[in-house]
C-alpha cells in the first residue's frame, strides 16, 4: 500500500514541479534570444563598417580631408595634430557614416 502512496506522491509532485521547470525553460529560451539577436547586431555593425569604408573609398574623402588639412598655416597645424583632432575627426566621421548605413540597410 505504501509503494502505492509513493506512486502517486512522486506524480503530484512532478505535477507540482512543472511551473518550475516552465519558468526555467522560458529563462534559458530568453537568454538565448538575447544572446542570439547580440551575435546578430554584431555581425550587422561589421557589415555596416565594411560598406561604409566602400563607400568613403568611393567618395575619396580621405583625400580631400587631406589636402585641405595641408593648406592651414603650419603652427596651426603643428597644434591640431599635436591634439589628435584629425584622428578625432575621422573617428566622427567614420561612426556617422556606419550609422547611416545601418539606418538605410537595416
């Protein structure tokens, strides 16, 4: 008779553990969507940052930044280069570039 009792025991109790084992369930499918769709946003900026090098290739920004830059007065340039505006500048121009593409594309 206790085998029995036993028996029906061990299913309520599996009845009863259900909602765990759904609340687990929906966590670990949750944190694999996020973790899957960050994979996702990752590869989409890479490919992003690749169009928009394509696209400063084609426009020759580069080279039009730097002649210009070669046109201001030395000491002025001697200053601006010593405080990495170029550098800072081409940083601004490559993120708001990407994000154009990111926009447009996606």
């Amino acid at each position: 008779m206790e085998f029995i009792a036993d028996f029906f025991d061990a299913i309520w109790a599996f009845f009863g553990s259900i909602p765990a084992m759904i609340d687990d369930f929906m966590v670990k499918a949750g944190a694999w969507f996020v973790i899957a769709a960050t994979k996702a946003k990752i590869a989409f900026i890479g490919y992003s940052w690749a169009v928009a090098q394509e696209i400063l290739n084609q426009l020759n920004l580069s080279n039009t930044i730097e002649s210009y830059w070669q046109r201001l007065d030395g000491t002025f340039l001697g200053v601006v280069t010593y405080l990495k505006i170029p550098e800072a500048l081409n940083m601004i121009i490559n993120a708001r570039l990407t994000r154009y593409v990111m926009e447009v594309i996606g």
